[in-house]
C-alpha cells in the first residue's frame, strides 16, 4: 500500500487540469502577446483564470500579476515593495517562522541597507502582537507574514495583525505569504486588510512553476524581472499559459465544496495525531490548519524515520519541503520552544482530500511496529 502524507511539499494534479494544459501545449500553443488567432485564444485562458482567482479573492482582476510560485511571489512582493518605497524608509518587519524564500530574501535586502526585525511567535506559532506594536517604527516600510504555517499549521490573526499595522501608519504596506492557506481556507485579501498576497498552484492540485501574486490597487511595486512589459511592466517574460490555466482550474477545483473537503481532511489529521499520540513517546505540535500534523517521535531522528516510512510506501516530510532534504533543526519547532530530543525528531503529515482513512490506519500500524525497533537500534 502507498500513502502519500506530503502533500504540503506538493499536490497531485488534478486529471482536468493535465488534460487542459496538454491542450494548451499540443494545440492552444499561442503566444499570448501575438496578434493572430492562436495569440488571442491563449489571451482567453490567461483571462478566464483571472477571473477565476480573482473572484475567489473577491478583488479585481488587475490586481493579480501570475508568476512562477510562491517564492517568486514571495521575492517580488518584498523586494518589490523595498525598491519602490525606500526613500519613506528601510525598516522592515517579519517573524522567525517564515518560508526561506522570505527570510532569504530579507537577508538579501539587509546586505543592501535595509534594517529587519524578527518579531518571534508564542508556543502556538502566533506572532506576539505586542512585540509587533513596539517593533513598528516611522520608518517602517513593509511587514511580511505568513497566514498558515507550513510546518505546524499554526493560523496568524491575519485582519488583526493588519489593524495594528495600519492604526502606526496607514501607508506602511502588509505582505501575507498565503501559500499555505489558498485552497483550504476562504478569505479575501482586502476584507483582511492585506496590500500584497502570495498565492501557489502546486499546492492546490495545480502545476509546478505557477502562482500569483495580489498587488492592492494603487500599491507601488518594483519589478523584478525586466523585459518585454507584460502583465502591465510588473512581470516581463511570455506568460506561461499552461501553468496559469491550469493553476485557475485548480482554484476553480479546489474551492468547489471547500468547507466538506477541509472537514473530512480534519478528521483524517484528527484520527492521525489522536491514534499516534496514544503511543509512548510520541508528540502532537499540531495546530489550527486543517491539513498539517507535526508529530515528535522521541527516540528517533527524523530521517532515519522518515526513510523507514519510506521504505514501507508513506511518504512525509522532515520540516519545510524547500529544504528537508538538508539536515538542519528547524526554525520553526525552535521558535515554538520544543526540547532538543523533539527537534530532532519530528516529522510532518499533510493531508489532502484525496487521502483515505485506510490510509491513515497503515501509518499507525507501521509506525507502531516500527518506533520499538528503531528505538533500540538507532544511535541517537
């Protein structure tokens, strides 16, 4: 049997949404830009997933500029942000918890004269909101958070993080990796009070190499990438129609009966972390999103866990998949405070609603003959 629990790295593409790429690059193969027939029928698909995201962000169409995935999201909303408006300042404000593909780009801006500050979170994973309120200075330009923790799944009061921001001052700009929450979460961007939202397809049953990025009207970004001016000079480059057709699909998919689909795939999380924590030395840092379990397996390294998963047709993740092939302690675990025998021994399950509770019962039962056996013959 195969049960695939990583599904916060990466989701299977939905049957659909191949078929209608393999259109696009078999016979819709046009250049968006050209002004002939093909040209205008890849337009239509660029359009009609448009309209598609944006009306379940519930904002304007010209207020999504499509990428290639979070990170790049993630590096032009920061960088973006940071080029356009350093003349008000060069105070930038984030959280110890983030994706690498925020803190690195911080860290690039830093060696470029920018000041960051690290906001660290509670036992939860939450942000301190009064280490927030003292962090915010005049020259503040940009706060960047994540809404859903990849790793834990902790939940980021999103509107109230935005009250505080803009109540210091109204002009200083609110960034939300939303990568996490899009597709099991329904929110909009301004109802949040959010200037700038990542979003990514391959997370939602979409391709790889597909996301977006919400820009709020009016907002003053920096390009990144320079060239030919499409999606009006904020993202030179031909569009890459396949992906964000595909990805539109994938939303439209996705959000189809959202609330049925998050509840089964708690209650397949729920019945994961409360059958495992029923074992002797196992630990639940799980929190609100519906589709991640953290779970500490003491005793055991996670890679050495992880592989003897592996071996048996489960496939989980050691922290962030951008970089758990990497043996590292995680930020995120230490930041919410666990002893040093769970840092070096959780591993992460993530659901999605194509996973079954015979699924869920083959994990317990191999972990539950695997923990003993690897306990007393693993070095620690």
């Amino acid at each position: 049997m195969e049960a695939y629990f990583d599904n916060a790295a990466t989701t299977a593409v939905f049957p659909e949404v191949r078929e209608l790429m393999m259109k696009l690059m078999g016979e819709d193969y046009g250049n968006p830009s050209s002004l002939h027939g093909k040209g205008v029928q890849a337009e239509k698909y660029i359009k009609e997933a448009t309209a598609i995201i944006s009306a379940q962000l519930k904002c304007k169409e010209r207020e999504l500029v499509f990428t290639s995935g979070g990170t790049e999201s993630n590096n032009l909303a920061i960088i973006g942000a940071a080029l356009a408006h350093r003349r008000q300042g060069k105070h930038i404000i984030s959280t110890t918890i983030e994706h690498a593909s925020v803190l690195a780009t911080l860290e690039f801006l830093k060696k470029e004269g920018f000041e960051i500050t690290l906001i660290d979170v509670d036992s939860d994973g939450i942000l301190k909101l009064d280490e927030l309120k003292a962090a915010l200075r005049e020259d503040t330009i940009l706060v960047s958070t994540m809404y859903v923790n990849n790793e834990i799944g902790s939940i980021q009061p999103i509107q109230e993080i935005s009250r505080i921001i803009k109540a210091h001052n109204p002009e200083c700009l609110y960034h939300v990796d939303a990568v996490q929450a899009f597709g099991k979460l329904t929110f909009s961007p301004k109802k949040l009070g959010v200037d700038l939202m990542s979003i990514s397809g391959h997370k939602i049953h979409g391709p790889k190499g597909s996301g977006a990025l919400y820009v709020r009207e009016k907002v003053l970004l920096r390009p990144i990438i320079y060239g030919g001016g499409q999606q009006n000079n904020m993202r030179s480059g031909t569009e890459n129609v396949p992906g964000i057709a595909g990805m539109g699909l994938a939303a439209k998919l996705i959000y189809t009966g959202i609330d049925e689909k998050m509840e089964y795939v708690k209650s397949l999380r729920d019945a994961l972390v409360g059958k495992l924590t029923g074992i002797e030395g196992v630990y639940s840092n799980t929190k609100e999103a519906p589709h991640i379990a953290s779970i500490s397996f003491t005793g055991v390294r996670s890679e050495v866990m992880l592989h003897a998963l592996e071996d048996k047709g489960i496939y989980v993740s050691a922290g962030s998949a951008c970089s758990s092939n990497k043996p590292h302690v995680s930020s995120v675990l230490k930041s919410i405070g666990l002893e040093a025998d769970r840092l070096e021994s959780t591993l992460r399950f993530s659901f999605c609603e194509t996973n079954t509770m015979e699924e869920v019962d083959y994990a317990v039962e191999v972990i539950n003959e695997l923990l003993p056996m690897l306990r007393r013959y693993v070095r620690h």
